[in-house]
C-alpha cells in the first residue's frame, strides 16, 4: 500500500506540473494525511487531521485539494444519506460497495462478485451497458444492534426500520387518540420519515398516518427482527 502512495504522488506532481497547480508543497503534505487514512474522510476531518500534523490550512484549501484528487481520479466523493460529502481513495481497478449505519454512522465497505456480475446481466437484458454504479445499503451495524434496546420511543426510530407497537404510555385520551387513528398493539409498522424534528410519518399496510412527535413518544415499539428472535 505504501508503494501505492509513492506511485500516486509522483503521478500527482506531475499532472500538478503540467495543470501549473499553485502551492505544490502545501497540497502534496494535505494529499499525503489524506492517503495515510484510507477512511471516508468530510473536509473538516480532513482539515482537523492536517493542522495535527503541524500545518493550518484554510478549509478552502483543503476542499479545492480534494476536488483536484476527485479531478485526476485519485479521490471518489460521496453525500450517503445526510448530505455531507466524504472523500475516499479511490484504487484504480478496485470497485466496492458501502454499508452505511443510520445510528453510529460507521461506513463498511463490501465487494461481493455475485452481486456485480447480476447486475451487469440485469442491464444486458434491458439492452443496457453499464459504465458504473454504486450501492449504498442503510442500516444498523452489529455494534448498535447489540446497544439497542428492546422497547423504545417511536420518537426515537430511525427511517426505514420496520417496528411492532408493544405498549402505550400516557393518559387515557392519548390511547384514545391513536387507536382512532387505527393504531392497535401488535400492529407492525415502517417508519418512513424522521428527521429528528418535526412530524413522522409512518405507514401501516396501505396507509400513511402522520404523527407529532409528542404523540410518538408514547407509543413503545420493538424491532419487528427483534420480536421475532432473529437477532
């Protein structure tokens, strides 16, 4: 790998030279901490990670530097689901996915053989060619998994988690309510929206119910893999 990062920095310095991109020194030490990481790096961890290393680069410099690598194919930049673009290495003929936690934000990287060559033969007989793709898979990773507990706040899921209600907190007017709502324990439901503000949405067979987040807090769920004993 370390013999990668030589190579790659020679064929930088000349591909700066011919461009006659400014501050030669300054950029090569910021792309040296980046390749030294080998991890989805935002620019502000890349910032952080540069000034521990004794320089004090403005942010825009660091940000115009990853733009260049993303330029001459060194760097692959990435908004996963919260929109905050992170780079990474990119290693010419090497391709893999991402697995992306909702909860620590962990990203794993994966490359599977049987997946790239479906999809290559899903577009051939659609008549297509592909170029390129990339695969993003939104979860929980087994670290949270094993910190999750086994009744929460409906307040507190994560979009795309498929839930079975266990318990309802508050007053007799609050159950009330929800089950005029057509909310019932037991029922299973997939939280499509929670942006941590505001209202949820969540949906119960065909049905799309939109609730406020204090009513939320009241109503107890459970991952439905976890009342089913398959974690």
């Amino acid at each position: 790998m370390q013999h990668t990062h030589v190579q790659e920095k020679e064929q930088l310095k000349k591909l700066f030279d011919q461009e006659g991109v400014d501050h030669f020194e300054e950029r090569i030490k910021t792309i040296e901490v980046f390749l030294q990481t080998e991890k989805h790096l935002s620019a502000a961890e890349l910032v952080d990670l540069v000034r521990k290393g004794g320089m004090d680069p403005e942010p825009e410099f660091v940000i115009d530097t990853l733009k260049l690598m993303c330029r001459f194919g060194f760097a692959q930049q990435h908004s996963f689901d919260n929109g905050v673009f992170r780079y990474e290495h990119r290693h010419l003929g090497q391709h893999h996915d991402h697995m992306v936690c909702t909860k620590c934000k962990k990203i794993i990287e994966f490359q599977n053989d049987q997946i790239e060559n479906l999809q290559v033969s899903i577009a051939a007989t659609h008549g297509f060619h592909m170029l390129q793709h990339k695969m993003e898979i939104y979860g929980i990773c087994s670290d949270c998994l094993k910190k999750r507990q086994d009744v929460t706040p409906l307040m507190s899921a994560r979009q795309g988690e498929r839930l079975v209600i266990k318990k309802f907190t508050g007053g007799a007017g609050s159950r009330m309510r929800l089950m005029s709502m057509g909310l019932r324990l037991g029922d299973e439901i997939d939280v499509i929206t929670n942006l941590n503000q505001g209202q949820l949405v969540i949906a119960i067979e065909n049905r799309r119910l939109v609730l406020g987040r204090g009513l939320a807090q009241k109503i107890m769920v459970k991952a439905l893999d976890m009342d089913n004993e398959k974690i």
